[in-house]
C-alpha cells in the first residue's frame, strides 16, 4: 500500500463581514482541509464556498465543529451534557454535509476544534457521546484526533 503525507488545514473560518486566513492560498498547499462549521467560526455562506474551493483543488474535506462560542472562537470550554455534546456533533456534521453533498461529494474527515476538543481529553462522558454522534453521522468517517 503506498504511503503519503497527508498535509491538513483548518479553513473556512471567516464570517459575516471578518475575513479570517488566507484560505484561497492555503488550499494551493494542502491535500486535506477540516472546515468551521458555523459554530466557533464560519458561517453558511463560507461553508459553501469553501467545499467548493476545496472540491475544486481536489482535497479531502472534513469537519471542523466546535462549541457554539462564535466570540470565543471556540476556545472557551463550556459546561455541557453528554447528550448535548453528541447533538451538538450531529448538529454541525449535517450542516456541512449538506454543502458537501450539494456540490456532488462527501465528507472524508472530523477533526474537533478547540475546547470541544480538549474536553475530549478531561472528560471521557463527553468524549464518548461525541463519538457517539460522529458513529450515528457516518460509521466510516475518519476521526483525526491529534
């Protein structure tokens, strides 16, 4: 089997008005890309045309969900059930899987943001129901945990 270096990116994170990250660039450089997906950044308008700048670049498209902390970016920890961190993973993964699917492709990938994915690591209730969510999304996605 041949092997690569699979060179990943966080993107899609503009919103509204603020443009965030040279995304037009950054795809030239990449073979995979895990886009915001509306929650710590991004929003739907970003969302689609970021699937399909990546589409157009051929790369792998993942998800990037987060807390729902658009002031924060998603970096501040939030206290939540486990049952609201898999909702919370269903919710976002649909999101852009819906832009995906609209421009003919799937998602590959689900690379957790910021203290949504901390919490992953101090909170093991939270972590396995956000797993729970990604399983009930699509029982073959890749999950980057790094």
């Amino acid at each position: 089997m041949p092997k690569y270096v699979d060179l990943n990116s966080d993107v899609g994170e503009s919103f509204g008005t603020y443009k965030l990250g040279l995304d037009e660039e950054v795809l030239k450089h990449v073979t995979s890309v895990n886009i915001a997906c509306g929650w710590h950044a991004g929003d739907p308008l970003i969302m689609e045309k970021t699937v399909k700048m990546a589409l157009g670049n051929k790369l792998g498209i993942g998800a990037h969900p987060g807390y729902p902390d658009l002031m924060g970016f998603g970096r501040r920890n939030m206290d939540i059930t486990p049952k609201e961190a898999r909702v919370y993973m269903l919710y976002q993964l649909g999101a852009l899987h819906a832009f995906a699917q609209a421009a003919g492709t799937k998602l590959q990938h689900v690379k957790l943001h910021g203290a949504f994915y901390n919490t992953t690591s101090v909170k093991p209730e939270l972590a396995e129901e956000i797993i729970n969510g990604i399983l009930d999304f699509d029982k073959n996605i890749i999950l980057i945990k790094i």
